[in-house]
C-alpha cells in the first residue's frame, strides 16, 4: 500500500528566488557549477532525512521489489569498509581503485556477504540506483527533488555560502558534517565519528531544519546531468569526500553517475510538489 498523501517526516519549503550556483575558487568549474544565476522555484515538500534502512525496508517489503544491485549481482564498496578476504581479488576501477565490485553487495548487505543492517536501520538506504530511488518515490508517492530544490534546499536560507551552515568547515572547531578526516584513502582518523555512514539524524540540521545534506551519502536528484547525457545529478558529498581531493560536501558541487549506478555512499531523499 502507499501512502500517498503523507508529509510525514517532510519540510514544506515555499517557493521563491535564490542564487544557484558558485564561482568559488575552491569549487570545480568543469563540474557546472557556475556560473551563479538566479533561480526562482514553486514551494515544495522536501525529506528532512535521506531514506533511511528502515523506511526503504517498508518499501521492500510491501512490494517485493528488486534492486538494480540485487539484479545485478554486486556493487561498489569502500575498500577500507571491507574485510581482507572480500578485498582481495575484487575488481576494481582504473579511475578510483579505493572501490571494490563486491559481488552479493546491495543494500541489506552494504559490505557484501557476511554485512548486515545490524545498529543501521536509521542510517541512509546505500546501494539504490537512480531507478531504485525513482520506484520507492512512486510508491511512497513521492518524487526526486530537482538539482535546483535540492541546492535551494541545502542553502537553508543563506545567500551564496559554502556549505549548509556558512562559510567555515568546522565552526568554532566542531565537525558540521560526516566526511573524512586523515588522509584519503589510507587512513580515516573519523574525527567527526564516523568512519562509513552516520544516523540520518545524526549533527544539527540546516536553517531550513533539514539534516545531513552535506555529507553522509551522496543523494540523487531527478535531473540528468546535461541535456543530452543519460547520467543523473548527484549531490551534497559523503563518508569518503575529503578536502584533499573532493570537496564536492559544498552546497553547489554536483557530480554524476549512470541510473543503474550503486555504491556504498550514495542514497536519495524525497520532494513532493505543495498544494
Ligand atoms: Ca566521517
Ligand atoms: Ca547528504
Ligand atoms: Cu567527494
């Protein structure tokens, strides 16, 4: 059953104009992240949480649905997160060899056989594709936020600032986000305790009292990344982003992957159009 109609768990943002975007010279221009243009939005619902374990569970269970990593036998998963007999051997891209292709990895089981959601079950959903998160927004009757809801969104209410808080990383000291702190991809001292995920509700929220849109996991929006490429919008960074290499925990850094993607840091929130 759906339950269409519910806001629960939901903030209601109202429509208006903001500057998208950034020239930030910490930012990556190639990413599209500029140039900072005025965008004006219809009010919308907006998850104050990512989909968490237990509410994409519910899905799961009402329509027995299969996930895109469950179809296809395996997905990304953190080196670092893996025991050694998992991590030997496993395939690993070129580009980013801190990932492994885990086979029997998908979201019951987020570092493959032998993982479970044990103390996870109010952690953010990992491992859905694009088109998972397209299918639990149907029935929950929900939609993906555009990339534009989602920044509006992240800013909280402030004007051009880097991230959901302000302008410093770690006001006064203290960690605002779930990212990486030491050195990527070797050592994660989790400063801001947390080595993988953390509870959805886990460090203050945004001005707009929405939690964790820096950091964590990556979550997909409903866009495609250029008009003319089948890649779909990622936003607001995760567990692995560190400033060394990837500050994309930015409010205006966006990055992409394929509809079929999964990986261990990268789950959705939900939007829903208002009146
Ligand atoms: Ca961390
Ligand atoms: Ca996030
Ligand atoms: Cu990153």
């Amino acid at each position: 059953m759906s339950q269409d109609g519910d806001t629960v768990g939901m903030v209601l943002l109202p429509g208006g104009s903001f500057l998208m975007g950034t020239d930030d010279a910490e930012g990556f221009p190639e990413d599209g992240e500029g140039p900072v243009r005025e965008v004006t939005l219809a009010s919308f619902w907006i998850d104050a949480f990512a989909v968490s374990n237990e509410r994409f569970a519910r899905f799961v269970d009402d329509t027995g649905y299969v996930t895109d990593a469950e179809r296809f036998g395996w997905s990304y998963v953190f080196a670092g997160l893996l025991p050694a007999a998992l991590r030997r051997g496993a395939p690993r891209p070129d580009e980013a060899p801190w990932w492994c292709g885990v086979s029997g990895a998908y979201w019951r089981a987020p570092e493959g056989p032998g993982s479970g959601l044990g103390g996870r079950a109010d952690h953010p959903v990992v491992h859905v594709s694009w088109h998972d998160a397209v299918a639990y927004c149907r029935w929950a009757g929900t939609r993906l936020p555009t990339e534009a809801e989602w920044e509006y969104a992240a800013r909280g209410g402030l004007v051009q600032r880097r991230y959901p808080w302000g302008d410093e990383l770690t006001p006064d000291g203290e960690h605002r986000c779930n990212i990486w702190q030491g050195r990527f991809p070797t050592r994660n001292t989790a400063e801001d305790g947390y080595r993988s995920t953390a509870p959805v509700d886990a460090f203050p929220p945004n001005g707009f009292g929405l939690y964790n849109m820096a950091g964590n996991v990556w979550e997909w929006c409903a866009d495609a990344w250029r008009a003319d490429h089948p890649a779909k919008v990622m936003r607001g960074g995760s567990y692995l982003c560190h400033e060394s290499y990837c500050n994309r925990y930015r409010v205006a850094a966006r990055t992409s992957n394929t509809p079929d993607s999964t990986v261990g840091n990268l789950g959705f929130r939900c939007a829903r159009d208002a009146g």
